[in-house]
C-alpha cells in the first residue's frame, strides 16, 4: 500500500488498525513480555496508529514495515522512560519460534560469544540490548565517547554474525 499526500483519501486509518492491531499486539507482546502492564501496553497499539496517521502525508511504500517500525520504537521508548531491564535469558521467553530447537541453539551460540567478549564490550551490549539505555546514556555511564561506544557496538555486531557464520 503506497500514501502520498496527494492520496490522502486512500488513508482509511479505521481499516488500517481493524487489520494490523493484533500484528502490533504480538510485537508487544514479543518485545516486552511481562516487562509492561496491559495498560502500557494498550498505549503502545493507541500510540502506533495515532503516529501513523501524523505521518500519513508521508509516502509509504510497506505499511507493515512502517507501523512495525513505529511500534518498535514506541517500545524502546516506553521501556526507557520506566528504566525496565531484561535479564539476557529473559529475551528467550518473549520470542515465540515454531522451531525452538534451533533457536536455542542459536540463543546458546550467542550467549557463548556474549561470554567471550571484554567486560566493557559485554557491559556496552547488556546496557544497550537489554536495558535499553541510550548510546549517549552508555558513554557517560562507563566514561567514553559515544563515538566508542557505537564503535563497540558494530564490532561486536560484527564479531558474533562471525562466529555465528552469519552474512557471510
């Protein structure tokens, strides 16, 4: 579905949330498990289509993409407003697989890499990953800069999709 400013009238936001609420509700519910009552949770799905129809002048070209987009964000938000943190094995529990087996086993590579890394590199990652502080946040907590801290970050990123055999 492609909006455009002027296709305004194709923008039908009723039909739009009768079709993607429950998409949204599951990225929620994937994302922040019990992590966030059902209230916040409700002001997450209100929050998402009332910030889709802000930006409905702007063009679109994958509206599942763009709302679950919107939703991630508006999670890490409300995540960092009330300072809620996830333990690492907790991130298992919030993510529904149909192969389980394999994700464990993934889980479990990613773990053991997590377990190899420097402890500022293991800090820099739990902090941004599973508590969901900010990079600015970060740097100022350990005493770096923020360019260190994104630095950090990718070569982490890089060094488990390595290990992992990942893009390859």
């Amino acid at each position: 579905m492609k909006f455009s400013k002027e296709r305004n009238e194709a923008f039908d936001l009723e039909a739009i949330v009768k079709e993607f609420t429950s998409y949204v509700k599951t990225i929620i519910n994937h994302a922040v498990g019990s992590n966030l009552s059902a209230e916040d949770k409700e002001e997450i799905v209100a929050d998402t289509f009332f910030v889709l129809w802000k930006n409905q002048a702007k063009e679109i070209t994958d509206l599942k993409a763009y709302i679950a987009g919107i939703a991630r964000n508006l999670i890490k938000e409300k995540l960092r407003k009330r300072k809620v943190t996830s333990d690492i094995s907790d991130y298992e529990n919030s993510i529904s697989f149909s192969n389980a087996n394999l994700f464990s086993a993934e889980r479990d590579e990613i773990e053991k890499s997590l377990a190899n890394l420097k402890e500022v590199d293991f800090k820099i990652v739990t902090m941004f990953y599973y508590s969901f502080e900010s990079i600015k946040e970060i740097a100022k907590e350990l005493n770096i800069s923020e360019i260190n801290v994104k630095t950090r970050l990718f070569r982490i990123r890089q060094k488990i999709k390595k290990e992992l055999g990942v893009g390859d």
